[in-house]
C-alpha cells in the first residue's frame, strides 16, 4: 500500500511539472528572451500582503528593486507598490506549436518586474527560462525514450521472434554497445556534428544521437521475453492454425512487453533528462537564446556566480525530484509489473 501510495504521489508530481512546462508560455510571466539589462543577477522578488503603514491588502503586490549606489546589489523602492495581477496580457506564445495566445497567469505593471525565482546575467527572469527550459530538457528524454523503445522493440521482437542469422547480428551489435561508455560515446558523437546549428536541429541531432546509443538494453531485454512468449501453447496453437506473424506479434508477443516497456521507459527518461543537461551544461545542447536546464546551469562555470547567486541553482533543484519521482515509478512498476499489464488491457 504504501508503494502504491509513493507511485500515485510520483505520477501527480510528474504531471504537474510536464503539464507546467508544456503550457510554460501561460505560466511564466515574460518571454524567456525578454532581457532587463538594468536588472543583471537580480535576487527572488519578495511578495507582499502588508504595505509600509503595516495596513494588510487584499491583493499581492511587490515592490520595484533599484539599485544600490556602488555595486550589483539591490534594495526595494517601497514609495511604490505594484500589484500582481492575474491573467494580463503580455508576450504572444505558442502552445504544442498550434495555438498563439498572449495571456499569462499572472504579471505586473512596468516598471516594476516579478522574478519568483532571480534573473541571469542578462536580466531575463529566470522562473520562465527554467519553464521554457523544461520544455528542451523534459521533452527531450521523453522523445529520445520513445525512439530508443521503438528502435528497441523492433530489434528486440526480431531477434527473439525469429532466431536464426538476424539474433546473432543483433546480439553481437546490442554487446558491443553494452560494452561501450555510452556518456563518452554521447560526447564523441555529439562533438563530430556541427556546433552552430538552429535549435530545432540540436534537439533532433540529440535524439537521434541518444536513440543510437540506448536501444541495446531495451532489445536485449524484449528479445528475452519474446524467446519465452513464442513457445506458449496458445502461441503455438494460432500458429497451427495459419496465424501470420503480424499477427502473432500484434496479439500475441506485444501484450507481453507492455509492462517492460513502461519499466524501461521510467528507467531511461531520467537518463536521458540528465544527458541532455550535461550536453547543455557544457556547451554542446541547444545555444541561446533558447534556454534548456544544463544551459541555465552552465552560468555556475563562472565563480563569482557560484559563490554569490544561490538562486541560480534552482534548475538542479528542480532536476533532484524529477530524478527521484522518476526512480519511484520505475521501481513501482517493476514490482507490480504484473499488475500493471493487466491495467492497460
């Protein structure tokens, strides 16, 4: 019960924060590329319920940050308050790459600005990039996966299903790519592409690269479970009757991997998350402006950054408990991996 209760409060986590980072254009209150150069390394904005008279208000509201004589540091011009206003009207957006819209949760009016989370170096606030940032990350191990699971399935049920010449070729390639250190394999491959490429490209190039590298353990896995489905009586029994292939594996072979699937799913998306951020981290994601996870963090190579803007490490912080959401669920799946494929029929 209480594995089923950690599963269940995982899924809920992983949904919130995939469902946030596909709608980032309506959460955030800025475009990720808006820059405030006066506002370099800003600290968190501090939200507000009691005025300067300590008369409480029945709105948030937050104050304008200046600049203190002499240095990058920043006080709070209390003369003025400025309210937070839910859905304001702001930079236009794209949802799922379809719809334009240009409401946003919630905002305030210039000049004043709202950093939940601090700004970069550049002034742009950084609780949108680490949203519009999540996008690259989050969705990148979710595609890679869905490309190494496809490849891997193919591989796997071929194999398996047939024996023969096609197992050993596979078998012997799936050992190879075993053996192989698959991050330095990532950077060897990923170094040999081209550096300066259009961020659509970087985040195809990262797939493909990925699903060439991480298929191995998901076919070697199928193919095994494939050697056992294909010698069960009912098997047998529709083969005897004239079954075609096709659809011995649609009906027969496929039903049998489902739970592995998803096993192997939950298992390689935080593999691939933290691929695609050390890729960013050290210069080889998707460029600027466009943000992702590893690029943000990438601005913590600089000291004075790491000893002094806590607030930068806020995509780290966020990457701990997708990380361990995603251990959870794979651990519960694989215990009740039974359970579940009989779930999904």
């Amino acid at each position: 019960m209480k594995r089923v209760s950690l599963m269940v409060m995982s899924l809920i986590f992983l949904a919130v924060i995939h469902l946030s980072v596909f709608f980032a254009g309506f959460f955030s209150p800025y475009d990720y590329a808006a820059q405030d150069r006066e506002l370099p390394y800003c600290p968190p904005t501090s939200i507000h319920w009691v005025n300067k008279e300590g008369r409480p208000l029945w709105h948030p509201f937050v104050y304008r940050w200046v600049e203190r004589a002499g240095g990058q540091r920043y006080q709070e011009d209390q003369r003025t308050p400025y309210s937070i206003h839910a859905l304001t009207r702001g930079a236009k957006y794209t949802v799922g790459g379809m719809v334009t819209w240009d409401r946003h949760l919630f905002g305030v009016d210039p000049p004043a600005r709202v950093f939940l989370m601090g700004s970069d170096g550049y002034g742009r606030d950084l609780f949108s990039r680490l949203l519009f940032g999540g996008q690259i990350s989050l969705f990148a191990g979710l595609v890679a996966t869905l490309f190494t699971l496809t490849f891997g399935v193919i591989l796997g049920i071929l194999a398996g299903f047939y024996g023969g010449w096609p197992d050993a070729i596979i078998m012997r390639c799936v050992e190879l790519f075993l053996a192989l250190p698959w991050l330095y394999l990532l950077l060897a491959l990923r170094g040999l592409l081209p550096l300066h490429t259009s961020p659509a490209q970087a985040f195809l190039l990262f797939i493909i690269v990925i699903g060439l590298v991480g298929w191995a353990r998901p076919a070697r896995l199928i193919r095994g479970v494939v050697l056992s489905a294909k010698e069960r009586k009912h098997l047998l029994a529709a083969r005897s009757f004239g079954a075609s292939d096709l659809y011995l594996v649609r009906c027969h072979i496929l039903p049998e991997i489902r739970g592995l699937l998803l096993t192997q799913a939950a298992l390689l998306i935080p593999q691939y998350v933290l691929a695609e951020v050390t890729l960013s981290f050290l210069g080889l994601g998707v460029g600027e402006p466009v943000p992702s996870w590893g690029g943000i963090l990438a601005t913590l190579q600089q000291y004075h950054v790491l000893i002094s803007k806590w607030w930068m490490f806020s995509p780290g912080l966020i990457l701990i408990p997708v990380i361990l959401s995603y251990g959870v669920l794979s651990n519960s799946l694989q215990e009740n991996r039974s359970q579940v494929g009989r779930w999904i029929e």
